[in-house]
C-alpha cells in the first residue's frame, strides 16, 4: 500500500500537518528540480561528494533529509556586498 493509499485510509491528507511526512527516496530528476539546478549539475556534485546518494546496480537514489542536512552542515549562504 502507497503512503497516500495509507493516509487515505487512516483520513490523513498530505500537508495538513497531522503526521510528519515520510519522503522516502527521491530520483536525480526531483533532487535536480528542487535545487533548482539541472540534472547534469547533480550529477557532478554527486560525483565530487558534494550531496550524498545511494547506489544499487545502476539506480541512484537520495533520501532528501540526508541531502539537505549535508548542504546545511558542509556549505553556507555568502552575500554579496
């Protein structure tokens, strides 16, 4: 059963804030799309360790929370003055 079949069946709805939402692993397309880069610029951060991935065979997945605590731990915010 799909985590949305799960929440329709227990009368959750996604976002209403009633349970923490449960991610699981996302593609190189969606982690692209939500950093606002392209699929290629993942591609090279992955492969100079800047976001951390899991690979099975030829699949590459990432668990967004890993992904978005490594940014925030390894990389700041500069401001240009």
């Amino acid at each position: 059963m799909s985590i949305e079949n799960q929440n329709e069946a227990s009368g959750l709805k996604p976002g209403d804030g009633s349970a923490p939402a449960q991610e699981g692993y996302i593609t190189k397309q969606e982690v692209a799309r939500r950093l606002k880069k392209t699929v290629r610029t993942v591609e090279n951060w992955q492969r100079r360790g800047y976001i951390p991935f899991i690979k099975a065979g030829r699949s590459v997945l990432f668990d967004w929370p890993d992904v978005e605590a490594h940014l925030q731990k390894n990389f700041r915010v500069c401001h240009l003055r």
